[in-house]
C-alpha cells in the first residue's frame, strides 16, 4: 500500500500522519456507512415502488412524449425525496437554472421573495437582480428581501418575522454554506424555521436550495415542511454518472408552474425528449447515498487533518454534516495555491495540468479551480477552488470515491509540505 501512495508521490511522512488521523475516525465513518446504508435503501425501495423496468432505460427524440423512463424518473425522485411531484430533466442545465426556474415560475409581478439564510449563493444574485442583470426577477416587478443570520450563522427569527409582509410569496433557504463560512443548516433547523413561517404566514411558498445536501442526512427538506426543494444533477443525487441536469421536488402545484415555465403553458411535462441520458440518471441517482458518503469522509479526514496543523476548518472535526462542503482557511495565497495543486495531481482526468488564479468573471478577486472530472464542472468529483483574497480559505468537495478523496487530500498536504507552508513533524 505504501508503495503506491508513494508511486503518487507522496511520502512516507504524509502517509504515517494521514493514517494516524484516519485511525481516530472509525465511529465517525461507521455512522457514514450506516446513513448510506439508511439512503441506499430508500433508493432502491423506491425505484421497486415504482417499477423501473428494462424500458425506462430507452431514451426518446423531438417533442418526447410517453417517455416512460423519464416519467418513471419523476416518479421516483418525488418519493425519494417525499413529494407529491418531480420535475428531472437534462434540460435544466445546472443548479442556479432550476433555482431561477423555481423562482420565476412561481413568483407574480408584484410578489416578494424573502431569504430567510441571509445572502444567497452567488450565482443567485443576478436571477434575484440583487445585482442588477438582464432578464432578472426584479426586471419582472418581483422585490426582494432578506432576513440576514444572527453573528453565529443562525437564523434570526425576529428579522424573519419583521421581513415577511403583506406581499411576501415565497420564502427561500439555502441549507449548504455554499461559498462561505457559516454553518450549514440541518434538516431540523429547517423544519423549526419552516414552522415559524408557517405560523406567521400559512399560505407563502417555502423553496430549500438543497445543492450538496442530498442523502448526507436521513430526511430532505420536504419532510421538513418544504414545498419546493431544487438542486443539481452534477451534485449529489446524479451520483457523478449524470452528465448534466436539474431536479425540483415539490407539491403538484408549484412542480406544475415549473413545468409550464420549463417548456410552455399547456406542454408542460407532457414534453422533453430524454435523449439518451435516463440510463444514467437512473444509475446514477442509485450509486448516489454511496457516492456521498465517500465525498462526506474525504470532508472529515480533510478537517481533522488540517484542524490538526492548526489551520481554521469549517465545519470543524467533529461537528455534525448537513452538506458535502469542507472550507480550509490557509491563510496564503501560496497555501490556496499548493492545495489545488494537489488535488489536481490526484485527479484521474488532466492530472497532469497546474491550476492556476484567473480573473473569472462575476468575482472581485482572482479564484484559482482544480477539478480533473469525467463530467465538466461536477462538484460530486472530486474538486477544490478558492478566492485569491484574505482569509485565503479554499473550499472543497466531492470525490466518487473514499479512496480517491483521501489520495486528494494527502496530495494537497504533500503539495504544502513541499512549498514549506506545513511541518509534520
Ligand atoms: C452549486 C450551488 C448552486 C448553483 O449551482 P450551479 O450548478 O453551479 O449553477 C446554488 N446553490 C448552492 C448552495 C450551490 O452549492
């Protein structure tokens, strides 16, 4: 075994520390096992409910009607996640689409949406028109308002009550930290906030991004009182095997708003050819509670790593996970840099290229990425990015495997070790 960690070329002083951190996490990934246990069973349970049968796995062309495998699909993603209803489609192109999608099919000219987790993820500022841009909610007459967290991360109940008015239509909560360093919420924190909606104003449509959260806890957002639950098929439930796509969850009514949005009032459902991609939706959506549990002990072995070099980790060691994501505060640039680097190196695809910062657009600093995935920009792989800014953190992900998260990890560490940035000793 040795040797082949050292054929990656990491050494034996890596190797040994690694193995010491991965000794002290047998319980933690003995309950992983057991929740991808609990969620691989939901999945097959409900794919037998249904009757996934050899035809499913056909595909269709041009308008798509009758395609029994992506019908069969929706209904196995509804009960999966509890709802009476699922749009899963691959022409939903990737999360922040079936977010927007979400959105504009089901707020008015003259309704208000609130977010209730403070600052929504990126890429939702613009859908929003929190920053203003072409084609966003609030060119539609749709306003905005959010109830920020409290200093800790957590929802402030009173700034929720003081931001729900007589116009407010729908409420969105984000359950991932995404690219930022509060907590992430877990389903019973949802269930508690959606109740308090719920008890100030009964009839407001709740929206969960559920991005990365998938099969890390027992219950989804709908359990929780959710009536609308939206993420990305190149995350978690598409298990790395779908090679793009969306999913909404929700009551009839507001999947049957989506649908007329995503194609046409009057087609709705009844169109979008699948075009070949049901067998992999299917057997990605299976692999899925495995895929995630691998991805769920890269994020604790990377935390209880660097948390042991004394470097700030979010969620640290040994709190409890709502989501995939592991943050790292490096402090240097030069540390941001050597960990995507490692990661890079440890890919199974375009290993051999160097990440480099760039000027992305839509960032105000330089972000650096490394990702060497079979399917392009899927965060279920293994993959790291990181603003070239103070605190200089690095976010982190995925990985199909245990195995190859752990390779990844060591790599980064090998990669620190070398540009002197950590001392193992
Ligand atoms: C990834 C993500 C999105 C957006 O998904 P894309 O597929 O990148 O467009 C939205 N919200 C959260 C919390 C995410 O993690």
């Amino acid at each position: 075994m040795m040797e082949q960690y050292q054929k990656a070329g990491i050494s034996p002083e890596v190797i040994a520390f690694g193995a010491g951190i991965e000794e002290k996490l047998c319980s933690r990934f003995q309950a992983i096992d057991e929740m991808a246990e609990y969620n691989q069973m939901k999945v097959i349970l409900a794919m037998q409910k249904n009757k996934v049968s050899a035809e499913c796995m056909q595909t269709s062309t041009g308008y798509g009607y009758n395609d029994i495998g992506r019908d069969t699909l929706e209904e196995v993603y509804a009960d999966i996640f509890c709802a009476q209803a699922a749009l899963v489609r691959p022409q939903i192109t990737c999360g922040t689409h079936a977010l927007a999608l979400a959105l504009m099919s089901n707020l008015r000219p003259g309704d208000e949406l609130l977010s209730a987790s403070g600052r929504p993820y990126d890429t939702l500022e613009e859908v929003i028109g929190i920053r203003p841009s072409r084609g966003s909610l609030a060119e539609y007459g749709i306003t905005y308002r959010q109830a920020d967290l409290t200093a800790d991360g957590r929802f402030d109940f009173e700034a929720i009550r003081d931001a729900i008015r007589p116009n407010t239509r729908m409420v969105t909560i984000q359950r991932s930290r995404g690219y930022l360093t509060r907590p992430s919420f877990g389903v019973d924190e949802i269930e508690e906030v959606i109740s308090f909606i719920r008890s100030i104003r009964s009839d407001v449509c709740i929206m969960v991004d559920n991005c990365y959260g998938e099969f890390v806890e027992e219950r989804e957002p709908v359990e929780a009182g959710a009536d609308l639950v939206v993420g990305s098929l190149i995350k978690n439930p598409g298990g790395g095997l779908a090679p793009a796509g969306g999913y909404l969850v929700g009551t009839e009514e507001c999947i049957e708003n989506a649908a007329v949005r995503l194609t046409s009032p009057g087609l709705g459902k009844e169109v979008g050819a699948s075009l070949g991609v049901n067998p992999s939706f299917y057997q990605g959506l299976f692999l899925s509670p495995v895929v995630v549990s691998g991805a769920l002990k890269g994020a604790i072995f990377a935390a209880n790593c660097y948390e042991s070099l004394g470097f700030n980790v979010f969620p640290n060691g040994s709190e409890p996970r709502h989501d995939i994501i592991q943050a790292v505060t490096l402090g240097s640039k030069e540390g941001v840099i050597a960990f995507c680097e490692g990661i890079q190196a440890a890919a199974p695809v375009d290993s051999h290229v160097h990440p480099i910062p760039w000027d992305m657009p839509g960032y105000d600093s330089q972000v650096i990425m490394a990702a060497g995935a079979f399917v392009q920009g899927s965060s279920i792989e293994l993959s790291a990015d990181g603003p070239i800014r103070e605190p200089y953190n690095v976010y982190f992900q995925g990985g199909l495997t245990w195995y190859h998260a752990k390779l990844g990890i060591l790599s980064s560490l090998q990669k620190m070790l070398e540009a002197g940035l950590i001392s193992l000793s």
